[in-house]
C-alpha cells in the first residue's frame, strides 16, 4: 500500500498518523477525568442515591 509512495513521504504520514492517535487519546482521557471530577464532591454513595431517584 505505501509501496508506492516514497520514504520522506511514509515518514511524514506515519508521523502525522502518530499524532493525530495521540491527540485523539489525550482528548479522550481529558473527557474521562471532566466526568470523574465533576461529580458531586466524588462522593460515590450520594452520587449513586442521587442518580437512583432519577
């Protein structure tokens, strides 16, 4: 597949390739530590007894 394109280009795409996975992790684990931390005082019981009556 990249047979066709030469090294310097095989170089930038696996290097932009690499970038973009590791923007796209860090933008997923900002999202699960904003769900972690924005919880009511991280009170698991009251957490839990709150979304229960809803």
């Amino acid at each position: 597949m990249f047979d066709a394109l030469s090294e310097e280009t095989q170089l930038v795409l696996v290097v932009i390739g690499i970038a973009l996975l590791f923007l796209i992790v860090k933008w997923n684990s900002g999202r699960n530590k904003k769900k972690l931390y924005d919880r009511d005082k991280r009170d698991f019981r009251k957490n839990y007894f709150k979304k229960k009556k809803k």
